[in-house]
C-alpha cells in the first residue's frame, strides 16, 4: 500500500539565497584561518581544529543540503542528505510562522527550546506551498501564534 503525501515540498537555502550564502562561506573560510593559527599554530592541538569546525560545519548543514518535506494525514516527513526523520502531528502542541518558515514547538506555547526539541519546516524560494502548510497545520495541530 502507497500512500501518497498531503503536502510536498523542497528547499535549499544554499542555492535559494546566493548573497547569504557567500557572506557565509566567507565567514567559514575566516573562522577556519582564525582557528587554524589558535589552535595549531598557536596552541599545536590540530584535534582542536578539527573537532571546531565539525561542529561549526555540523551545526550549519541543514543550510547547505537540500531538504525534502512531505505532510501526510498523521505524520510529517523530513528528508535532509542521508537523513530522514519522521514525526507525528501529536508531537506538537503549536507552531507560528517565522521569517523563513514554520517552527513547530513541542510545547503549548512557543518557547525557546523549540528549536532543539521542536521541528523547523522552511519555506522553498517561492513560497508556493506558505498557504497550503499554514492551512493543513492549523487542521492538524490547531494552536496558532
């Protein structure tokens, strides 16, 4: 039995957002040099540099690959590069709309666990999908702020 998905969706904030994107690279390239010369030059602990920019880089990765939604009728879907992680609509006792998407919060009212607990849902370049995701997630969770 195939069930098909409600809602599908993808977005890549990487190729979407060129001029963040540079400014980003950027910013790594110079953190990676400031890093390099504390840690290795300065301190001669090149596991230091290593372990920094794994979770600087970590941290940033669902930036850089592209990300797949897909709301069902009892759950949602989120595929990242080798990842996927499915959660249902129960889980969430709210979500609100922010500047690039949907945070759904595991709590009642937002807090600011949300994005470690919670589930980010971004919008793609064009938005097509903002009213469809709004509508189904007030049908499905209900508290909207």
């Amino acid at each position: 039995m195939s069930r098909e998905p409600l809602l599908t969706w993808r977005s890549w904030p990487f190729v979407e957002r060129p001029t963040h994107s540079i400014f980003l690279v950027s910013f790594l390239f110079l953190l990676s040099i400031l890093l390099f010369k504390i840690t290795v030059i300065s301190w001669s602990m090149p596991v230091y540099y290593i372990l920094g920019m794994l979770l600087v880089i970590g941290n940033l990765l669902p930036y850089f690959v592209q990300t797949e939604y897909e709301m069902y009728d009892t759950e949602i879907v989120v595929y990242y590069a080798f990842i996927k992680i499915t959660r249902p609509y129960s889980q969430f006792g709210c979500f609100y709309k922010d500047k690039y998407g949907v945070m759904l919060s595991t709590f009642k009212l937002p807090r600011r666990l949300d994005p470690f607990r919670g589930q980010s849902l971004r919008f793609s370049k064009s938005r097509a999908e903002q009213t469809a995701l709004m509508e189904l997630l007030r049908d499905k969770i209900g508290k909207e702020y």
